[in-house]
C-alpha cells in the first residue's frame, strides 16, 4: 500500500501508520483537538489516535529525557502510548552533546548558526564518526558504559578547551566576575560517567515496551493493507546538503532521506507531499531575501504566532518566497502542496509573492542559486495580488474562501507546477479544506 512522505518547503491523508524519519527535538510541531493544544518534538503526531502506530525511525537523534517527558504529558492527558515504537538504531543525543552545542554555539557569537543548542548536532556528528550510542545498548549496561567511556575522553578535553576559550573571551570583554563562574577544573556532574550510565539504564527499563525492529514494522506495513505516512521535522531549505549551509540543521529533511531514516526503499514511496505557509518564516540566522522588518511582518509574527515550539524564539516573517518553493518542489518531487495558516493573511493587501531575486551586479536570477554569497545579497522581484479581508477561520469548503485568496492559492500553483491540495485556516485539525485540484 502507498507509502507517503511529507516534508516541509519552506525554511522546516489517513494512515495507520506515521514514521518520523530524522532530526531530534531541535523542532516541534503544535497540534490543536477539540479546543486542546498538544506540543510534540519527537513523537509522531499521530499518537493522539490510538489506532495508529507511531514510529521513531532509525535516523532520528532522541534525547532519552525528551522522550519520556514527552510520555509523561501524554499519560497525563489521558493519552496512551502503547502505539509509540522506537527503533533500536536511532542514535542519543547525550548530555555532552548537549554542553557541546551549547559551548560552540557561544564560542562563535555574533556569528553563531542560531541552533536550538539541543545537542543534535554533535549527535550527528559522533553518529558519522562511530562513536554514538544507540537505543538498543541502553539494554546492556556492559555494552553502554564501554561506548560512553569510549566516548567521553575526547568530550570531556574539548570541552574543557572550550571552556578556557571563554573565559580568555570574557576577560578580553571586561567580564571578569563572568570569566570566574563556573569553576575552572571543576568536573561538571553531567559528565560523571557512573551517574551517566546509572541514568541511562533506568531509561532503558522505561523505554524498552517501546522499543522495535522499526523498519521491519514498516515494511510489514506497506505490504500489508496499510498507508504510511512518513514525517519530517525542519524543512528542505533546512537540508544539510541542499539548504542554505552553513545556517541548516544537521540532517537531511527532503523526501529522498525517508528511505535511509526509516530503513525502506525508493520503491515503497508512492507520493510525495510539502507542506508551506502562505508566506515564509524563519528561526535563527541565514539568508531570507522576502524577510519583513515592518508592520506587515509583525502583524505575520502575532497573528500566526510564529514563536519556536522548541526554544520560543520569534521566528522571522516574510512574503512567500516561490523561488525558493520551487526549488523545493523540484529537489522533493513534490506531488501536491498544502499550504497552512492562509488565514493570517486577511486584512494584508495587496499580497506579495517572489518570483525572482535580482542579484547586487543586477543579474536576473530565477532559480534558486546554488552560491550562498550570491543568495545572501540577492534582491526579491515581486508579483502583486489583491487581498481579501474576509475571516477564513470559518471556512469549510473552497467556496467559502474569497476569489483573491483562491486567486492567491491558484497563482503559487502554476508558478510552482503542482496542484495546492490542502489549505489550512487556522490551528485546529477540523479548519483543512480540501481543493478538487
């Protein structure tokens, strides 16, 4: 039965079963049911219907901690988890991940990535260089504090480099009293390798009815009378290989890496679906040529709320960018759009769409360029469409919607070559409307 990959297009169907596929809890999605508001980071959005099994896949980074608080609210709500697996592959995000984003993400300052300092990064990174630890060694204490031990030396000495580095930073800048917390030498209790190992047991006794031979399940699934969904976190601008590096996270969230972060092959991905708001947005540093520094882009950021789920930080708000979305389209074989929150845009008019960038030697560029330089000073060219004023928030059906907003909806769709299929008017799960094309 399909397999169905859906992955964002911008800068982040019924099934039985939904598989996210890579990233951590460095992005989060909010879902609304019935008036109720439920934040996820790591677990499947599908776990709120118990008749669908939800899986972590193989090249997702967990944050055991993360995980289980994520259990936690949901036991809570009154939301069980028997259908949650996790796959014993998927690598762990540590605590000295975690310190290590942090420390070099301060380390560089002013020229920082913007990371959520989630430790997925140096997650990824030991994952490649084969000292990561996985799910299923959180089961044999033996095998687990061999691999942390093994791990922690080179930690424990960059860490300590890292941390000279700043004070000598500090000093330079006058902060004496900042430059002296912290204690110089002192071991950090984070990194006691008996403390770590002890934890991470006890974590391995609550995870382990959740932990699977996943991409078996899925392949159960798919031969079976199945549909599975196939989830992504960030967004194909976002990819570590096609986005806009070095301001991208440290995997690949475009279509074609659901097969490798789940454990199936190209043959079991039927369609392919991206999911975009009807104007741009963007967390932390990068190049964003529709970027809004003005009233318009204020109004975006409070009416869409457009807040981190993760870190809360404000994200940056722009015009819809289908340079860029077509790009994405293209890179993901995309086979239709669902556009989201189209209702933040009434009262704006007229509306704004880039359909091409011109560069600072004032060459015309419509496509999206590969060299970031050029990117980073480019200039967005606009079409302008009218706006509508109407509340969409109430809207069931397309013919509720205003002729400028299916006017709108019809122009992002011939620009980018695939039919919207899906549009949202507001946070709760019941205001989609569904588009005959």
């Amino acid at each position: 039965m399909p397999g169905v990959v859906i992955v964002g297009a911008q800068w982040g169907e019924r099934a039985t079963t939904i598989v996210r596929f890579q990233g951590g809890n460095n992005a989060g999605h909010t879902i609304v049911r019935d008036g109720e508001e439920f934040k996820f980071h790591l677990i499947p959005s599908g776990i709120l219907h118990e008749d669908k099994t939800c899986v972590i896949g193989n090249g997702v980074v967990v944050d055991p901690r993360v995980l289980l608080g994520e259990i936690d609210n949901l036991k809570r709500a009154g939301i069980g988890v028997n259908n949650l697996r996790l796959s014993a592959n998927a690598h762990l995000i540590m605590p000295y991940h975690v310190l290590l984003d942090t420390a070099g993400e301060t380390k560089l300052g002013k020229l920082s990535i913007g990371t959520t300092r989630r430790g997925i990064g140096p997650c990824y990174a030991d994952k490649a260089l084969r000292l990561g630890i996985r799910v299923q060694d959180l089961l044999d204490e033996k095998i687990l504090r061999t691999k942390i031990r093994a791990a922690l030396e080179p930690k424990q000495q960059a860490l300590r480099e890292l941390s000279v580095q700043r004070r000598k930073q500090l000093k330079e800048a006058g902060e004496e009293a900042k430059a002296a917390e912290g204690g110089a030498g002192v071991p950090d209790p984070r990194l006691d390798l008996h403390a770590m190992v002890e934890e991470h047991v006890n974590f391995g006794h609550r995870l382990e009815p959740h932990i699977a031979d996943t991409a078996r399940l899925c392949w159960d699934a798919l031969e079976g009378e199945e549909t599975v969904i196939f989830e992504g976190a960030q967004a194909t601008l976002l990819d570590l290989d096609h986005g806009t590096y070095p301001f991208v996270t440290s995997s690949n969230p475009i279509a074609g890496a659901a097969c490798v972060g789940a454990g199936v092959g190209p043959k079991d991905i039927d369609e392919v679906w991206g999911i975009a708001k009807a104007y741009a947005t963007r967390v932390g540093a990068g190049p964003f040529p529709t970027e809004l520094f003005d009233d318009i882009g204020e109004q975006m950021l409070q009416r869409g709320h457009e807040f981190g789920t993760t870190t809360g930080r404000r994200r940056r708000c722009g015009w819809m960018d289908l340079v860029a979305l077509r790009y994405a389209v293209r890179l993901n074989r995309m086979d239709a759009l669902a556009i989201t929150k189209l209702d933040v845009l009434s009262g704006i008019g007229p509306l704004r769409l880039a359909v091409r960038y011109r560069s600072k030697e004032g060459a015309v560029l419509d496509t999206f360029p590969y060299h970031q330089s050029i990117l980073h000073s480019a200039t967005p060219e606009y079409e302008e469409v009218p706006g509508f004023d109407l509340d969409l928030t109430s809207c069931r059906q397309a013919s509720d919607l205003p002729q400028e907003a299916r006017d709108y909806l019809a122009f992002i769709a011939d620009f980018v070559g695939v039919p919207v299929r899906l549009v949202g008017v507001g946070p709760d799960r019941e205001q989609v409307i569904w588009l005959d094309s």
